[in-house]
C-alpha cells in the first residue's frame, strides 16, 4: 500500500539525518529526490561527483520502497546496483527519479534516472535491486 | 535523423534473414518488436526461454539504433547488455520495447522492456550499451 | 556438496539434449563449457554472435550450480546477467569459465568469462545471478 | 606501461587528498587498497555502508589504471559501475582489488572484489568501466 510523502519524508529523515538531498515527491511505485546544488568545497569547474550520484541513486529507490512498504522497508539493503553515467552533469541541483518495476514480498527491483535540473537528458541511468527484509 | 519503419524493416531482414520476430513499429529513439508464440518444439508447460528473451533485447535495441543512423548503424556490435527477469513470461507473444537513452556518433546507450502480450507488467527489464562503427 | 564431473554432465544432457556446448569439467564452485567452432551456416569472416556468447555464459553457470546442488539446482532460473563483451572472438572454440562467488540455499551469484580457445584474454565477462527454487 | 605503486600513491594523494582509504600495492594490471575500519561517527552495530563500497570500488579501479597510464588516467571517468553486494561486511578494515580485464587506449573493463580483512569469501563483487580521455 502507498504512504504519503509526508510519512516517507519522516522515514527517510530518521535513516539518513544528515542528507543534504530532499525527497520532492512520492506517488506509487516511483519517487524523486533533489541534491541541491553543493556550493562548498568544490574545486573549480567540479560538479557532482560519480560516488555522489551513485548515492543518491540508492537513496531513492529506498525512498520509493519506504513509499509502498513504510516502515517495514526501513532495513531493506540494496543487493545490486547497477549505473550507467551518460553525460556529465551541469552546475546546478540533481534530479533523482525512480521507478519500481517489480515489488515482491521480498525484493524490488527499479530504475533510477538522474538530471541536471531544468534538463529533460538524463545524465546516468540505473537498475537497483534491493531486498526487504522479512518481518 | 530517424529512419521510417519500412527502411529499417529492410535493414533488419537483410541483417536477420532468419527470425521469427518481426519489427512492429520504429520512432524516434525508440522501437518496438514482437515475437510471436512459439508453437512448435516446445516442451509443455515451457515459455520463452532466457537466452530467447536475451536475443530479443538485443536485437531490438539494434533497431532502435538503425532507426536512428540507417545503414550506417548496420555493424554496430553490443558492448554491453544487462537483463534482469523479473517474472516468468505468460504463453503467447513477446513484445520488446527499446528506448535510446544517449546516442552518441560511437555509443548508443539504452533499456528494452520486454512484456508478454497484453499484460502491462514488464517480464524483463535490460540495459544495453551498443558501439556503432565509424564510417 | 559437490558432485561429479560425469553425474553433471547426466543431468546437463537432461535439460540442454541438443546442445553443441559440452561440459569439460566441474570443480567445487567452478565449471568449464567449450563451445566448439560451427563450421555450419556461418557466413565469411563471421565469428560467435553475441546471442551464442550469452546463452553459453548462461549455461555455464547453470552448470556450476548443478555442480553444488546436483537435480536440486534443475530448475534454477537466471534472475540477472550482465554480460561486458570485450574484443571480437577468434574463428574457433569457445570456452566459457564460470566460479559461484556466493552460493545460498536461495541464490547463486557467480562470474562467467569467455575465452577464444589458445588465448589468455576474455573475450567477453560477465555477472550472472540464479534463482535456486525451493524443494 | 606500469607505475610504481609510489608513483600511483602519489597521483592518487593528488586526486583524492581526503580519502580515508589508501593504495597498499600495485601490480601490472591490478590494484589493492584498504578502508580502515571507521571508529567514528558509526551508530552501534553499523559496518561500513552501501555507499562507501560503491566509492570504494570506483576508486580501487582508477588507481590500477593509474597504475597502467600514469598521468595520463588522471582525467578517466567512470562509464559504468554494477556492484553486487554478497555479504554483509565485518567490522574492520576493507580490502579492495581491482583487476583490469581490458584496457584500450580510450577504454577500461575491469573488475573490483571487496573482502572483509582476514576474510577470504568476498562481500561485494563489480564490473567496473572507464573512460580515459585522449592526451
């Protein structure tokens, strides 16, 4: 059953306090998060970085998963993941989507695309595998 | 620039003169296939087999790309290919959707669903990074 | 527990009985197949296709699994693989390596290179994880 | 042409100043690093996270092609990463080795075992590609 994005939001922020990135929407069977623009301690001419976007893609197919299972999904672990970089991303935030594409009793497995804001391109594509954990 | 699907049809038969699966419809950056139910040599109770469902998803990413270049894209080999089964395909036909996610002068990078006919559930779920020759 | 060399291929003949791929040995977690070059059909200059490269790294995994769980591992079912194909074969056998990584009572995770018969460097590599049905 | 592992010890502090991570050797083709056990900021019970061994086998594998280019890999960026996590990491330090399967003059395939220290059954197994620029 579906949980609002308020209810995942109040998740997410007890299993990662300290993220800067922020879920914008949850609706069934898909997510998206944003990662802001990181203004600080980047060198010149830097912008996210492979591990940042491997991150935050693994983020929000978890959120996607707390958005269909709740809490019940908190200790879920991802068994694989799989990210394909397409382009390199412009200055600016980063949107992440995801979509479940089979959610069994046991394990979900997705897409994740992620975007340079305001660019329809996405600039990495991957496949999540997470398994949920029995009760 | 995009090919009509009767140009890419002629490409494929010359490049698969031999497979049952036909091209149902060709669009920009995308292209659809169908594999009918196989009716002979098949033991009961079997369906699609992997390594079938493998070559669809190859095959249909190819045309995708040949929708995109024509004959420049006939010698494009598969560098990578990525294919999670997600459930078992139903009897009947097998219907293989790719989409072109980047398409580059040497890289096509994309995903192919594959579904059995009629059910809107993904039976299968790849992505597949195909190297296109230079001239 | 590991079975025989002989007692798999019995059970491979079972379930591949027109399979030009034949097993050259099983060892504890690790399987060899050779794919003999067809000298059939193929048109000048063509090597294995990738369709043939994926069905043999399939296979060869199926084998190790049946190597560990004897008749157990019989219907085992490919849940993902992910092939990297890295330099055109050469005309000739093929032979295809396969090791299980982690083996559970449920899964089976595993790696699976492909060799031009004589040459040290995969031609292709790849991921294959199994699904090992319950009794 | 192979490095040093002095000489990639140095790119690599050039690069990536702030890991906590560091090289402990390499050889032609390969790489090894360690993640020390983090005793910090980590909640009861917790080991190291998803995340960390994504960034961890990223970085193992620019290194070994450090160690195979020099300067000239310092520029590579990540094409593809899939990870499989097999088994949930001890407590302790983390080994990584990577072992390039393939290197071209614009391309590397390789692949990244992750171990728990003392544990010879990896935890997490990848294919990783890169990109390296031209001069």
């Amino acid at each position: 059953m579906g949980f609002s994005t308020e209810q995942v939001v109040e998740v997410f922020k007890k299993g990662f306090p300290e993220s800067r990135a922020f879920i914008e929407s949850v609706e069934p069977m898909k997510a998206t998060m944003r990662l802001p623009a990181n203004t600080k301690h980047l060198r010149p001419g830097a912008t996210v970085s492979g591990p940042a976007m491997m991150t935050l893609t693994d983020a929000v197919m978890w959120v996607a998963i707390i958005g269909e299972k709740g809490e019940k999904g908190f200790n879920s672990v991802t068994s694989n993941l799989s990210i394909n970089f397409l382009s390199r991303p412009k200055h600016g935030d980063l949107i992440a989507k995801a979509e479940i594409l089979k959610l069994g009793r046991r394990l979900a497995v997705g897409e994740v695309r992620l975007y340079s804001a305001d660019d329809p391109e996405p600039v990495a594509f991957s496949t999540v595998t997470y398994v949920i954990p029995s009760d």
